[in-house]
C-alpha cells in the first residue's frame, strides 16, 4: 500500500478558540416588544375563534372553550419564555465565523464559517419596521441561520460584513 500523504491527526480541543458569552451582542431593545406583539395579535385572533365557534354550535359549545384555552395557556408559556429569552438571544462575528444564540430551555448556540455562506438578506415586516428592527437571515452550504431582533442599521451592517467576509474567503481558496 503506498501513503499518499493522508494525515488525519487528531486536534488538541483546548486550543480551539472558545465562544465567550462576553463578545456576544444582544438584540435590540424593542425585540421583546414586537414579539409581545406578535403574541397579542395571536391571543385576539384565538379568542375570537373560539368565541365564534362556540356560539355558532348548539351543543357541545365547551368544546371551542376549552381547546382556546388549552391554546392560550401554551401562548402564556411562549410569552414566559419569550420574556425570559431575550437576555439570552445575541451574536458574535469572529474572524471566519458568525455565532447565533438563544433558548431558556434549551439553549442553542449555531455558527456557520463564513466561507460557506451563501446568501444573506435582511427582512423585516411591517411591525419591526415600525419599531425599527430587522432580522438577518444567512443561507450556508449546511444549515441556515435567521438572526432575530437586531436594530435595522445593525442588520445591514451585519448583512454587509458577512457577504464582504465570505467574498474574501471564496476568493483566498
């Protein structure tokens, strides 16, 4: 059998540069009030529902009833974790990387390596824009990352770093 120069050492762990909770940047202020929104709007519309529903049957009208609250108790649960997350949610641009996180339960930290960045784009819906957030949303040769809540300028700026960063590394290979 002949070596073809084939290595494939294994890498000491320790040295791989680490994710310091310190160098993330946290979402906009006005992120938890646009999802508090978000969850009101939910809340009317489940209520009405409900509402019409039980009144239009003649029997059984504590079926409706119960299943909107049943749907509304898991809408406070979203709210609790909503409100309890958004001190947890941020980002972190290094060099060859950008880095993601959230959760309350379950915490969740993805990173996509810039040189497998395919796309990024801004968006933002009418309520964001009124509160003047954004969300990044970047497409990688694996998983994609959508980075909520972050003020509009921020996001273009990010938007414009990750394309610049993953241009520069396409073109160093």
């Amino acid at each position: 059998m002949t070596d073809l120069g084939f290595t494939n050492e294994p890498i000491d762990v320790q040295s791989i540069p680490k994710l310091r909770d310190e160098d993330f940047v946290g979402v906009h202020p006005n992120y938890l009030k646009v999802s508090l929104i978000g969850y009101a709007i939910w809340t009317v519309i489940v209520l009405a529902a409900g509402i019409i529903v039980s009144v239009l049957l003649d029997e059984y009208t504590w079926i409706p009833l119960a299943v909107m609250g049943g749907v509304l108790a898991l809408t406070a649960l979203g709210i609790v974790a909503t409100v309890l997350g958004v001190k947890n949610i941020g980002y972190q641009v290094r060099q060859h990387d950008l880095s993601y996180r959230q959760g309350v339960f379950i915490k969740t930290v993805e990173t996509v390596p810039f040189v497998r960045v395919q796309h990024a784009r801004v968006t933002q819906g009418p309520i964001q824009r009124m509160f003047g957030i954004s969300s990044v949303d970047v497409n990688s040769a694996g998983p994609d990352l959508s980075l909520n809540g972050l003020g509009a300028e921020d996001a273009e700026r990010l938007r414009a770093i990750v394309v610049e960063r993953a241009g520069e590394l396409v073109e160093e290979s």
